[in-house]
C-alpha cells in the first residue's frame, strides 16, 4: 500500500514466479523449507524424487536426455497377465484361430515370470475355466485338489462355534477345487504362448497413451537407469511405446493405470467407491498326520471384534506333498490405526482350533495382497475410447464365497469376444482413433458375472449395523439363503476406506503377543520369504504428494498407521538425524505389490506406480 | 578384427530367493522358482558387447547347458547384444551331475568348433560359488586365464587385465586366445529393454548335445546330502567375568 502499484505489481510477480518454479522444479537438495507447516518449524527431509511427482522436463539434470522411444504396433495390448488378462489373450486367439483371421496380441507383465505376483487363496470354480478349455484335465490344468470337505465356525478367544453350511449358502464348495493360483496362471501363460500370444514378463506398464481425440494409444512400458535420486544413470533407456486399436487393463484389485483412466474418463461418477480388504497368506507344510487333502475351513470372530471386517481360511492341497495354505483377511474399512493385518494374522494362528494343524509343521511362503469387497455397487464403467477394464481391476469379486477368479476369467473372454467381432468387421469404423466398445458392458450386463454379483450385493454392506459381521450373517441367512438377492434394496458401503480410521487418541492401542519364531513371525523374516526384491538404485516408487504430510498428519493425528498396514515393513518412522522429530522412511525394496497403502492412508497422499518391470515378489504357486 | 567371442550365461536361481531343502534332501527346489541369469554372467556379456561396439571385435556368441529353459537366458543374452545363441541340451541325471569340469569340457570343444579367440565367463556362478570352471577351460585348451578381472585392455593379439587379488589389484598381460573371468567391478551391466527383447527373437538360437561335441558328461562327484545350515543357538548373556569364567568351566570349553 506504499509501494507504488507497477512495484507492486512486479513484487508480485516475482513472488508468484518463484513459488511456481519452486512447485515445479524441486532441485536435488534434501531440505525444503516449508512456510505454512502446522507443527514443528524443522526442515522435511526429501523423500520423493519419482518423476511423477517431480516431472523430468523442469528438471535441469535431464536437459540433454533424449527422451524419444521406440514405438511398435499390435491389435490389442493387454496389461497384465493374471486370469483374466491371460484368459482375454487366448480367447483372443482362439476366436481366430477359428475364423482363419490374424491377430497380433500382446501382454505386458510387471512381475519377472508369469504367476511371480500371483496370490490368492484359492478356491476355484472351474466353470469359466471349463468354458475357456473344455480339455483343462487333458490340457494338465494343476486343479488337484477336488474341495472334499467344508467347515465355517467363528472363534471366540478361546473356542470355535460350528456354523452348519446349508445348501444353497454362498460359502459353500462343492464343485470346487482348491488350486494354486500361481501355478494355474503360470499354466495359462504356457496356453497363451502356444497359442501364439506374445508374452513380455518383467516388463511393467507404466504410462497411458493417448491419441489425440483423447482415445487411448496404448500404454508406455517403464524406463529404466533411473538413480534414486532421480537422475539418469549411464544405463539409462527410455520404455517401448505399444500402440493397439484397443488396450485391455488387467491390473488386478486397485491398479495403478486403471487409477489414473478414472480420474480421466470419469468412470466412477455412478457407482459408489470401491471398498477393500488385506488378504495375508502362508503357505505351510504340515505333519502328515494333520493333513487331510480336500479340507477347507474358514473362520470369522477372533482376533477381530464384530466392527471389523475379516476372517480367515485353511485350505489342505493335495498335491504331493502335505501342504496347507492358511491365510487371513482384513477388511480395509477397519478404525482402529492401531490395528495391524500381519499381527492379527500372526495371533490368529494360535487359535487353539488352528494351532494343531501347524504345530510340527513348518512355513515355507508368505505374502499378501488387496482384495476388493465392494461387489455389485463400486462397479464402474468399463468402457472408453480406445480402452476396457476386466477382471479384479474394476472388481467382480463375489465376496461372501470370496471368490473372484471365476468373473476375472469369464469378464477376459467377453472382452475377446467383444473386441474379435468388432475389429475384425470389415465394415466397422470407429468414431474415435482408439475404439470405443460399449458393447462389452452390455455383454457383461447381460451374463451370469451380473446376475451371482446382484444376487449377494447386500452382504457386505450389511455388516455395517450395530451387529457388525454377525449382523451380516444373520442376513445373509435370511435374506440370501431364503430370498436369493431378490430383496428391491440395494444397501451402500461406508465410503473410501481411507476415511474410515479415527484419530489415534480416541482408539486403544492393541497388545499383541510377541511372535514363538515357531507358529508365529516376525515381519522381516516373513517379507523374506516373499522373494521380493527390486533393483535399489531406483527412486522409490510410493511416491507421496506431499512429503511433510507424513509426520505432520499421519503420524501425528493417526499415529503413522502405515507403519501398521503395511505387510512388508515399506513404511517406518524413524528418528530425524538431528534434534528430536521422526520422519518416514521408506524401504521400497520390500514392498510386494499389495496396494494397500495407496488404498488404507488416510491423507490419500501415497500414490503407488510401478517400479522397473522384474522387482517385486517371487511367488511361487500362491 | 575378426574375433570371435564365446561367452557362457548360467542360469541360476534369483539371488534375493530364499531357497528350500527338497525333503529327500538331494538337492534344493527348483520346480517353480524364480531363476534369471547368474549376475556374474550378465557382468561378461556386458563386457562382449562392448568390445563389440567399439569394433574390436566381430561376433558375441552366448552359450548356456541346461534343460529347455536355459532358452530363456541366452535370449536374455541376445537382448543384452549377443548375436547368437548356443543352447547345449542337458536335463535329467545328467543336468544334476552338471559341475564345472563337465561345462569346461563343452565350452572348450565349443571354442575349437566355432573358433573362438576369446573367452568370457563370470567368475563364479552364485548357486554353487565354485569359481572353477574359467580356469578349467583355459587348462583343457592350454590358453592363458586372466581371472577375476575388473579391466580388460584389448590389444592386437594380447589381453592387458587388470585383476582383483587378495592383495590389491594386479595387472598381467596375456596373449591371445585367452580365458577371463568377469568379477563385479568390471562394468555395469545395461537393461535388457523391451524392443531389444522382441529383436532377439529373430537372433538364431542352435540347440546341440553334448554327445555332438564329443564330450563326456560322467562325474567323479556325487552329493551324499544337501541340508540346511543348522539353527543357530541364542547367545547366553552373563554378569561378571566370573560367571564367564565358570560357564566355560561347565561346558568343558577350558
């Protein structure tokens, strides 16, 4: 108001010009300054330095770096090769091998062979698999174990209540197999590649590409050479554009391309928000005399109380060796920030009715991973130009039979078939450069995937009374077994996950029993045993908006519940260097893809991309 | 310069894969595991591909023994800029007897077949750390070795290598044809990318067996058992030195 206005107007200026260049370029020096930070005026360590937070053209240590890439076209690009991006690929290819057309089909894979990032349970129903490959058996498909027997009980703290099974009830399993996922997944790469679909494991998909009507391109797989720092190294190259008439994205639960088509093409704008849980699994062999091939068990109640979603499952596989799978899953929308999914695993295992079983056994695998539990209500749409989603990416898990991989495997193959009529008519022109296939959602609409997800939409959502996962129960007895889904109401979930935690000071902490070292782990010696790795010079790829919030929110209003979720130890909170304070470290090379971490924070401030293709687990058949 | 070189790739399990004892303890689980190419190896392929861009020599052959997926890491290899593959066939009774004397063996008849005036190995594979089958090969060809080498100097018709030794560093000179064996500081390894990926799939690959090249796979090894290291005990902690003293006494250790 003394300045003189054209002084002002230039302080201005600058001050505008200076916050935009520090927003924008934030050089390599690890303390920034922050002048509005709400509770200690000590500098925040740089943690980020990914690209996508930090962009390379700003960046004067890339001036110079040609960024060109290789570009090669195929008909369709598939991003990820679980069981439904695979079954996609060889419908794909039987569709044409049938109709005497030529089809180039590619698929793209983060994890270093095909199956290495797989993890489920799991308990198959072979119907889309039968309807992919009639011949599975003649084919050697590694569906061992027919389910033999089926038990459901809910554990108190120190018993096990029975729940008789009825026919007709969603949990149970006859007809089913209990499979390892991985291997099937492995099985089915083996069928693509015969087929003729090229298969690139270890490489990650890591950018969307778009035309420029807005459609989808095809995708970008990651570059490599990149220091932790952020800056190139001599070893630097560029990823490989893939360009197709039409991309499918089967990233599997909370993908991180599909995050990024949402906010694009605005494809949540009618379903309500996906809602997920953590499934934490083991693989165990056992003293012979507790094994009993076929078996499967499930269990809900202790450790979790009624409000908090989850439970678990021990399924014995006949495949050889007595080998059992155990595993426990929590749901995501859980309040207490106390509470840890690898420590109530770790508890529950000594559950006097599960004890027995590992007692003399010993653990061989581990590993974790999100699942999703919104069913019919967080579907989205599926479709947009030059692009669909399939499998567990959009989510058509059936999550009272906790089974998914049925819906991925039927929701690939309409996809191909969708997508063989429309490019291979001689008469079909797209409106847009990639094509658009409404189509595909009709099709979905109109299969048995929608009419099994309609049918059991209100059981999850229905454990959010008072009653908590009894009430759900009791519902789902009522209202599923009688009424079979056709009640004309269709309950809604809680919200995003993320903002289901409350405040670390209204919740009690959580005293959990040291681990045996012989029934129950630690946490470090069980990420070992995931196989997981990545290449360590390389920025971390949770990558946080905002570095301050961490501490400032995180840890101070929530007391740090990433630390807690987090089923390989990425997240700690560390003492600062000097003077007093924590900051968060991260040790990305643990990390085993579950997602969790972008789903559970509460300030959204994690964003989970891919690390160089070929990091990440080792799962071997989980 | 029309050298050729032959550079051997092993495949081996991933090193951050924590590796099981199969039950009937004779040997350790494979079937399923994650395996990729021994780190040693990538170290020499390197180092081939870049004599070879800068024209010093002519032709990068990638040789691998083992069952049909040692396929997958000589491709890896033509990513990496080998120009074509060797894939000797040995699975069964026979990829288990599979040790350094037997690869030696192949890698020299190989050499003589395909003329080769250089040969680049890794120093040592990290499933079974022998550190043998470089010196091996040189012996049964009577070539001059220069092994655990963190610099290799091409001259006309000699090899000026500098060596990682208990002492220091070391530097010879050999004549041509020669052995090396590659140690960890000899380069950084590049990416094998995706286009160089999909290129090598049109690089030539010859499958042969060991019987074509004449050699004999019989083994004057056998492993009796293959067990875990056993657990270690807890330490005990004590007061004094005395108590010190005392539990020594007890455990008959003084």
């Amino acid at each position: 108001e003394v300045l003189p206005t054209t002084k002002k107007a230039s302080v201005c200026q600058c001050l505008r010009l200076v916050k935009g260049l520090r927003k924008k370029c934030l050089p390599p020096i690890l303390h920034v300054s922050r002048l509005n930070s709400s509770t200690s005026s000590s500098p925040v360590p740089r943690i980020t330095t990914h690209y996508t937070v930090y962009p390379r053209d700003k960046d004067p240590r890339w001036e110079g770096i040609s960024m060109e890439r290789f570009a090669d076209e195929a008909d369709v690009i598939i991003v990820g090769a679980g069981p439904a991006g695979l079954s996609a690929a060889i419908h794909l290819k039987q569709l044409a091998s049938e109709q005497g057309k030529e089809l180039r089909v590619c698929v793209v894979e983060k994890a270093s062979q095909i199956g290495a990032h797989t993890l489920s349970g799991a308990c198959l129903e072979p119907k889309s698999l039968q309807e992919l490959f009639p011949d599975w058996k003649e084919r050697g498909a590694p569906l061992h174990t027919p389910v033999t027997e089926d038990k459901f009980g809910i554990l108190t703290e120190k018993y096990r209540i029975p729940v008789p099974l009825l026919p007709g009830l969603p949990m149970r399993n006859h007809g089913n197999y209990i499979v390892r996922l991985g291997h099937l997944v492995r099985w089915l790469g083996e069928q693509a590649e015969q087929l003729g679909v090229e298969l690139y494991p270890g490489y990650a998909a890591s950018e969307v590409l778009f035309h420029e009507d807005g459609s989808v391109k095809g995708i970008a797989t990651n570059d490599v050479g990149i220091a932790k720092d952020g800056s190139p190294k001599e070893v630097f190259e560029r990823g490989m554009e893939l360009h197709a008439k039409i991309t499918i994205f089967s990233e599997g639960c909370h993908g991180h391309l599909a995050k990024q088509l949402y906010k694009k093409f605005n494809l949540r704008e009618k379903c309500e928000p996906q809602t997920y849980a953590i499934g934490l699994k083991e693989l165990w062999i056992v003293d012979e005399k507790k094994w009993k091939p076929g078996k499967i068990e499930h269990t809900v109640g202790w450790p979790l109380d009624r409000h908090s979603y989850g439970g678990s499952f021990v399924y014995h596989l006949n495949e050889g060796e007595p080998l059992v799978a155990i595993g426990f899953v929590v749901g995501l929308d859980y309040q207490n920030p106390y509470l840890s999914p690898f420590r109530e695993f770790q508890r529950w295992k000594h559950h006097p009715a599960i004890a027995p079983t590992l007692e003399g056994g010993h653990r061989i695998a581990y590993g974790a991973r999100a699942l999703n539990e919104g069913g019919f209500q967080s579907i989205p749409r599926l479709t947009f130009p030059g692009g669909l989603l399939i499998g567990c990416s959009p989510g058509f898990m059936n999550v009272p039979k906790i089974k998914g991989t049925h819906t991925a495997i039927k929701s690939g193959m309409l996809a191909a078939e969708t997508i063989f009529q429309k490019i291979t008519d001689e008469n079909f022109h797209s409106e847009t450069a990639g094509v658009h296939l409404p189509e595909y959602e009709e099709n979905l609409q109109n299969s048995w995937i929608w009419k099994e997800l309609y049918a059991v939409r209100n059981i999850r959502p229905s454990c959010h009374t008072a009653l908590g996962v009894y009430g759900g129960m009791i519902y789902t007895g009522i209202f599923y077994w009688i009424f079979r889904g056709k009640e004309p109401w269709t309950l809604k979930h809680k919200g995003l996950d993320a903002h289901q935690l409350k405040p670390a000071k209204d919740c009690t902490p959580i005293e959990y029993p040291k681990p045996d070292g012989k029934i129950s782990f630690d946490l470090l010696s069980s990420v070992a045993l995931s196989g997981t790795n990545h290449e360590h010079d390389q920025p971390a790829h949770l990558t946080l908006m905002d570095d301050s919030v961490p501490v400032n929110k995180n840890l101070s209003i929530y007391d740090g519940p990433e630390q807690r979720f987090c089923p390989a130890g990425v997240y700690e909170f560390v003492p600062v260097e000097t003077g007093d304070g924590q900051k968060l470290q991260i040790n990305a090379q643990n990390c085993v893809h579950c997602k969790t971490c972008d789903i559970k924070d509460p300030s959204q401030n994690i964003n989970w991309v891919v690390p160089e293709g070929g990091g990440g687990p080792a799962y071997n058949g989980m | 310069m029309s050298a050729r070189v032959l550079v051997g790739v092993k495949r081996v399990i991933d090193y951050a894969v924590k590796i099981r004892v199969k039950p009937d303890k004779t040997g350790v689980v494979t079937d399923g595991v994650k395996h990729s190419m021994n780190p040693f190896c990538e170290i020499a392929i390197e180092e081939a591909v870049r004599l070879k861009e800068k024209k010093l020599i002519k032709e990068v052959i990638a040789v691998s023994c083992g069952p049909q997926q040692s396929q997958e890491t000589i491709r890896t290899a033509l990513a990496m800029g080998a120009d074509r593959g060797i894939h000797v066939d040995v699975s069964g009774k026979d990829y288990e007897n599979l040790g350094p004397l037997q690869v030696s063996k192949i890698l020299a008849a190989l050499a003589k077949k395909e003329d080769v005036r250089l040969i680049i190995l890794g120093k040592q594979a990290i499933d079974d750390d022998c550190n043998q089958t470089g010196q091996m090969t040189a012996a049964l060809l009577d070539w001059p070795q220069g092994t655990f080498a963190s610099q290799v100097d091409f001259q006309e018709d000699s090899l000026k290598v500098e060596r990682e030794i208990d002492g220091g560093l070391e530097t010879i000179k050999i004549k041509m044809p020669a052995v090396v064996t590659a140690d960890l500081r000899l380069n950084e390894p590049r990416y094998a990318t995706l286009p160089n990926i999909m290129k090598a799939k049109k690089k030539k690959i010859d499958t042969v067996k060991p019987s074509d090249l004449g050699v004999d796979l019989s083994s004057q090894l056998e492993v009796l058992s293959v067990e875990e290291p056993s657990q270690r005990q807890a330490g005990v902690k004590v007061e004094t030195v005395e108590d010190l003293i005392k539990k020594l006494r007890d455990s008959g250790r003084i």
